[in-house]
C-alpha cells in the first residue's frame, strides 16, 4: 500500500507549476490595471492643469472688464499628498513568465 504522503509529494511540483501559473496571469493583469490607472490619472491631472488656467484666465478677465471689482484668488485645497513623479511611471515594464518561472523546471 502506499502511503498518502508519498503521494502527496509526488504531485507536489505539478501543484507549483499551476499556482505559478495562476501567479504569472494574475500579475499580469495588476499590470495592465496599473497601467490604465497610470494612464487615468496622467489625464485627470491635464484636465485640472487646464481647469486651473482657465480659471485664472476668467479672473484676469473679469478684473479688466471691471477693474474696481477685487478678485481675490482662492487657492485650491490640497491634499497634503505626494504625487509619484511621472518618471517613476516610466519603469513600470511588461512581465514575462521568465520573471516568476526561472528556477522551476
């Protein structure tokens, strides 16, 4: 009779092959998750740069079309976050099962 254990180790690597498998599809979709959301907020960021100026512009007008009318600028709040530089963004690369599968054999 043979043992359970035995067997047990015998499907052992067959068992690693699948969950890194698993892993490798799974880091892979992260991946482009994370690249959409780089993505996302690359163009949130332009659309306030461009909400902020033409803010800015609407006050220099209104302060020329009535130039006894005080604008007073009101700064925008801020989080108290900092953002990654867009370098960093720049490191993210494909993965390749080569990176998780070296090794295993």
């Amino acid at each position: 009779m043979v043992c359970p254990c035995i067997i047990s180790r015998c499907k052992f690597p067959e068992n690693l092959r699948e969950v890194n498998q698993q892993c490798i599809v799974r880091c892979a979709e992260i991946q482009g998750q994370l690249l959409n959301q780089v993505q996302e907020n690359k163009q949130l960021k332009e659309l306030t740069e461009s909400q902020r100026a033409h803010i800015e512009f609407l006050q220099k007008q209104i302060s020329l079309a009535d130039p006894d009318l005080q604008v007073h600028p009101v700064p925008s709040p801020e989080l108290g976050l900092v953002p990654p530089s867009s370098d960093s963004f720049s490191e993210v690369g494909e993965l390749s099962s080569t990176d998780f599968c070296s090794g295993i054999g």
